[in-house]
C-alpha cells in the first residue's frame, strides 16, 4: 500500500532527516526508512545545521512529551525554526499518544501531519510516504507554474522583449479575419506562431490546414491547392475538391508563400480579393470562408523587385505583417528554451538528465544559432539523449566552451559580470517572480532588490508576476 503512493525509483533521491534523542529508536526508525536517503541526529543544533544543508523533503520530528510544558515549547520553537530555513520541508511531528494538544499545536504551525506513539513501522510508513507524495506534488505544480510562467503564448517560450511583442501582436491579430504573414529566418517558429493564430481565432475548432508551396512541385501545387473536376486532364479521374475547398470554415497556412509559382500567384490573389475558388476544370466559383496565414524566409521585396513575386499579392497577403527575431536577437531567450527542453526531452527518453553545466551554458549564450529553434531543438535533443551525467555539457551539445574572455581576468569585473549573469539567469527561469529568482539565488529579497539595482536589470522585463500570492511583499 504505502508503495503505492511512491515508485520506489523516485523515493530513493528523497532525503529524510530524522529528529529523535532516543537512540534505540533513532536506529529503529533508520531501520524501517533504510530505502530512503536518511540522515539522523538527536540535537536541535545540528538539526537546524542539516536542514540548512540539506533541505530535506521531510523531517521526522520527535516532539517528546507534553508532561514538560518548557521542553515542549522548546520543541514547537525548533519546528518553527525548521520551517523559517525550509518553507517546502514537510514536517512529521511525532509525540507520546497522551499528548494531543502538543501534535495539535504542531501542525498548527505548519506540520504536514502528525504521529502517536508506539512506534508501528507499517503505519509510519504510510504517514512519511504521504508527506513525500505531497512534497513531490507541490514540486510538480511549481515546475507547471514555471513553465506556464516562462511563456509568452501557450506554448511558446520566451522572455524577450522582442519575442513578447510578437505574441502580443499575435493575440492582438488573431480574432480578426486579417490575413497575415509571417516573417522569418527558418527555424524561429513561424508555423508555431501560424497555428497560435488560429488556436486564438474564432475558427479554433475548424480545420487548420498547412500547405508548404516550396514542397510540392509547381505542377501538383495547383490541383493540391484548388482541386479539379472530372476529365480536367488526363488522370482527373473524379472530381476532387482542393486544400482551400477543405479547409472552408478554417485556417489555411500557406508555408514559404515566396515558392509560389508566377500562374498560381494569379490565382491566389483571385482567391483572397473574391473569396472564392474555381476548381481546375470548373466553371463555376464556389464561395470560400477562410482566415489565410502565409509565411517565409525569403526577402520578399527583392523577389518583387526581380519580378519573382507579384506586388499586388503581396499586398493582399501582408495586411498585417509579423517579423519574427533570429534566436541570437532574444535577449535571455536561448537560455530558457535550452532548459525548458532539457526536461522536455529527459522525459520524452526517459532520461536521468536535469540540467546544463556551467559550459554549456556559456555555449548556449555565445553561439549565434543560424539554425534558430529548431537547431538549438535538435542540439538539446542529441544531447539528452548522448549525455553520460546527470547534466549536459557544451560538448554534448556539440558546441565549443567560449571560456572566459580576456576581461575576465579583471576579477572585480568578472565577479560583476557573473552577479549579473546570475541575477538575470535566476529571473528567466522565475518568470520575473521575486520571491523565486531570490531563492534559486539564495539571497534574501531585500538583498536581490540591490542586486537588481546595482546591475541595472529590470526584474519586469522576465514575467509577469513579481511576487507569489503566499509571500507578499514585505
Ligand atoms: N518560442 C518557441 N517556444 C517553443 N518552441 C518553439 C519556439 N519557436 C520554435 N519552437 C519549436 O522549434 C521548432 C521549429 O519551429 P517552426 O517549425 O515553427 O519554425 P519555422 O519558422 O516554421 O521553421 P522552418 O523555416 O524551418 O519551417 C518546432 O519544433 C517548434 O515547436
Ligand atoms: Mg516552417
């Protein structure tokens, strides 16, 4: 039963720290929870000293007696301490079975549960296991809040400006019938952002349909797109209906627009001026109710100024355009998608992998990503999968360490640097939350706020929050 609420795989990183001066019992209790990672001690010294160390997931907190009302106000002193040094720390609070109100009080104070005396190995059991369940569920929800925190559509990571304002444009677009086109090198995420378009719109339960112009050869781009009636050629067995047919109602994301032959280009634009469609063949439009996104990588001014693409489609395509940025312009951008699909990808192969080395992430922030996402995607991708450690290094990422430049040796500017670094680092992955960022620091608030002005770094431009709801501002 009490396996049940734990594989036993995860139970073995779970670190317990055991609080009891009876020794006898003391080596009981290591006994019964040998699976776990457990540390003991007797004193409330070096309690207090381990959990600072070791932010245990739960103690197991022998309160003793109630018969001495000083020690027992000793006893709910030093649970309060506990809960001071480690906020997440769930408490047991074990006492005699004649001292009710001392278990009562305890979890008064924030004891996760409590425990009677005599000791039964089973049931204890079940008590810790709970507490870890619990621990481990409120570590799910933060990493679920973090993640949620760190984007800037639904499902789209980011935290720079630059990225920020394309999904505020995109949200701003998307319930409109505008059709837009999107801009951008390969990689950055255009089709992402074409189907965020259409997630938002009020055709989101209708067909979104993508269609790649530069995958289809000229010849079959035609009938795929507009379809054809029976005995248009030879082949034209039956009458088909094309792509824009289907899609009716819905979204039609027209991929690397620029590879559009010069003839469908015609065609096109009667499509969006008329919003109808005539099959190969056919003689009659038939009337089309759709939303167009178009894409691609190309300039498209100098495929207009070549005669390549027409300047009246593009007119009509561009009604509202979005540039989306090289991954290299993302201001703290790299970093945060890099460790959002480290743990995307550990769990996708059931890897042990949990984060990046110190190199890696100088690589990650040094290297210009031509690529864009994609790239840094598949770089993650191979790396989870090759990494011999816990961590990826820059070279499992196939990329060079830059090391430290030249400057560096300045060590007051290198520890400056590396305040910064960290601070901003710290704020990404807390989504500007200021409780958070101050506690991956380990700093308090107070000290992260003169951190954030003498670096000059604005707190706002990482999120949205600044302070979670159960630790308001001081
Ligand atoms: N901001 C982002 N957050 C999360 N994932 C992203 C983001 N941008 C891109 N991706 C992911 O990166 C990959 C490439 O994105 P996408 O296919 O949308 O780019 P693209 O601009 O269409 O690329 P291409 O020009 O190569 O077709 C996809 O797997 C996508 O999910
Ligand atoms: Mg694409």
């Amino acid at each position: 039963m009490a396996q049940e609420l734990l594989p036993s795989a995860q139970m073995q990183r779970r670190k317990l720290l055991i609080l009891e001066n009876d020794r006898g019992l003391r080596q009981e209790l290591e006994q019964i929870f040998s699976d776990l990672d457990v540390t003991s001690t007797e004193t409330s010294e070096e309690a207090l000293v381990l959990v600072r160390r070791l932010e245990p997931d739960v103690v197991l907190f022998d309160l003793g007696a109630a018969r001495e009302p000083e020690l027992a106000q000793q006893s709910l002193g030093l649970l309060r301490q506990i809960l001071n040094l480690s906020p997440d720390t769930k408490i047991i609070a074990m006492t005699e079975h004649d001292a009710r109100e001392l278990a009562v009080a305890a979890v008064g104070l924030g004891a996760t549960d409590f425990y009677h005396k005599p000791l039964d190995g089973g049931v204890l059991s079940i008590v810790v296991r709970r507490a870890f369940r619990i621990r481990e569920l409120e570590e799910e929800n933060w990493r679920l809040r973090e993640r949620t925190g760190s984007m800037a559509l639904d499902g789209i990571i980011g935290v720079s400006d630059s990225m920020r304002a394309v999904c505020r444009a995109i949200e701003k677009v998307a319930p409109t019938n505008a059709t837009v086109l999107l801009l951008g090198d390969s990689g950055t995420g255009k089709e992402l952002l074409a189907r965020a378009v259409h997630r938002l719109s009020g055709r989101s339960h209708l067909q979104f349909v993508a269609i790649n112009c530069a995958a289809i050869p000229d010849n079959l781009l035609e009938s795929e797109l507009f379809g054809y009636e029976k005995g248009a050629f030879t082949g034209a067995a039956k009458t088909t209906p094309g792509k824009l047919e289907a899609a009716n109602g819905g979204t039609v994301f027209l991929d690397e627009i620029g590879e559009m032959p010069a003839s469908l280009q015609a065609k096109m634009l009667r499509v969006l001026q008329d919003r109808t469609v005539e099959r190969i063949g056919g003689r009659t439009p038939i009337p089309l109710d759709l939303r167009i996104v178009c894409a691609t990588n190309r300039k498209l001014d100098k495929l207009i100024g070549t005669g390549e693409f027409r300047d009246d489609l593009f007119y009509r395509i561009s009604e509202v355009a979005i540039r989306i940025p090289p991954l290299r312009e993302r201001q703290g951008d790299s970093l945060l998608l890099a460790q959002v699909l480290v743990q995307e990808m550990a769990e996708r192969f059931g890897r042990p992998t949990r984060g990046l080395a110190p190199d890696a992430i100088r690589a990650i922030q040094a290297h210009g990503w031509p690529g864009n996402v994609r790239e840094l995607e598949n770089r993650i991708k191979g790396a989870v999968i090759m990494a011999e450690g816990s961590v990826v290094m820059a070279s499992d990422l196939g990329l060079e360490d830059p090391g430290d430049d030249p400057e560096y040796l300045n060590l007051r500017v290198a520890r400056q640097r590396a305040e910064a670094q960290a601070v901003r680092q710290s704020l990404a992955v807390a989504g500007g939350n200021l409780s958070r960022a101050a506690k991956l620091l380990g700093v308090t608030r107070p000290t992260l706020y003169d951190l954030l002005a003498k670096n000059q770094i604005d707190a706002t431009q990482f999120g949205r929050a600044t302070n979670t709801p159960e630790e308001p501002e001081a």
